[in-house]
C-alpha cells in the first residue's frame, strides 16, 4: 500500500530538520540586509546566537498567526479533539471540544502547553503532536456530523472518557474528518 505524505498546516521549528544553522543565518542576514543593516552590525546580529535564536522564534510566532488567519473558516459543527496524552505518570486518553466553530480553533488546542507543536494532515484526518517536560501528545481533530444527537455526542463523551473499548468506532460513527475543510483551504 502507498504511504501518503503528511501534508503540513505548521509546525514549530524544532520538527523541521531539513533547514541547517547555516540557511538560518542566511535567511536571518537577508532580513538584516533588506531593513538596512550596516554590514558589521548585520555580522554581529547573525553571529550572535541569542540574536539569532530570538529572530527565529519570532518568525515562528509570525507564520502561527499567519495559519490562524488562513484557517479562519467556520464550521456547521463543533470540532473535538481527541488525545492521546503523554503525562509524568503514563499516558492517559481524553477529548476537549473547541468552544466556537472555528476551523482555527484546531491551532490553539494545546493552549500553550506544548513546547513544540506540529499540525498536519494525513490521509484521512487532521491530527497535531505536541512535545512537552513530561512527554508527547497525539491529537485527532473531527467534527460532529450535523445529523449526531446531543445523546449520542454524550455516548461519544463518555466513551472517550471512560476509555471504552468501543470509542473509537463510536468517533468514527458520529464524527467526520475535518481534512476536506482545511484541503479547501490550502489547495491540497
């Protein structure tokens, strides 16, 4: 079977390891270049690995925004996250529920509780990995389908919660994928 690629939405730097030290400081000197620099201070900033470690977390914050503003989109449903959780004292499973029905919602699940994030999509679903202290977390993103109950969304709940054995067939019954949604936005 044909491996898909995962399709990138963003990711914090620390997941990208194809971009070098050396292309960083190339990127970072362009920069100094284009904002009028002289020449020994653009040295000095580029050389400097705090100077440089703090442009690219600026940058970074920039292209988060950036795919909150390209993933404004609503919803007809609430989307649920469901996770997977790496905590001190072992992994543990669990769902939240975005509050509004915006598509952005997926880029702020963590609420800051990661070090470093990656959301993407595979072949069939939106997902994100979160890497903190205590461990990793995995999250899937779907949405209610329009036609689920508040009786059967609450037998999701509780499924998830309880971790039962059928919860994830249960997702897969009273929610959808959210790729299709994020795909008309990207193109993909």
């Amino acid at each position: 079977m044909k491996k898909t690629k995962e399709r990138i939405i963003y990711q914090s730097e620390y997941f990208d390891d194809t971009t070098t030290e050396e292309e960083h400081k190339s990127d970072f000197r362009g920069y100094l270049e284009d904002n009028l620099f002289t020449a020994e201070e653009i040295e000095n900033k580029v050389n400097d690995a705090q100077v440089l470690y703090d442009w690219r977390s600026e940058q970074n914050t920039i292209w988060f925004n950036d795919e909150i503003l390209n993933l404004d989109k609503n919803l007809p449903t609430r989307i649920i996250c469901i996770a997977d959780l790496g905590l001190w004292n072992g992994r543990r499973r669990g769902y939240k529920e975005l509050r509004g029905y915006n598509l952005n919602g997926i880029l702020t699940a963590f609420g800051g509780s990661c070090d470093y994030i990656k959301f993407f999509a595979d072949r069939y679903d939106v997902r994100a990995t979160g890497i903190h202290h205590d461990g990793t977390n995995h999250i899937l993103f779907r949405a209610w389908k329009e036609s689920t109950t508040d009786a059967q969304q609450e037998r999701v709940r509780n499924a998830l919660y309880y971790d039962k054995d059928d919860a994830d067939i249960l997702v897969k019954k009273y929610t959808r994928s959210i790729r299709k949604d994020v795909a008309s936005v990207y193109g993909w």
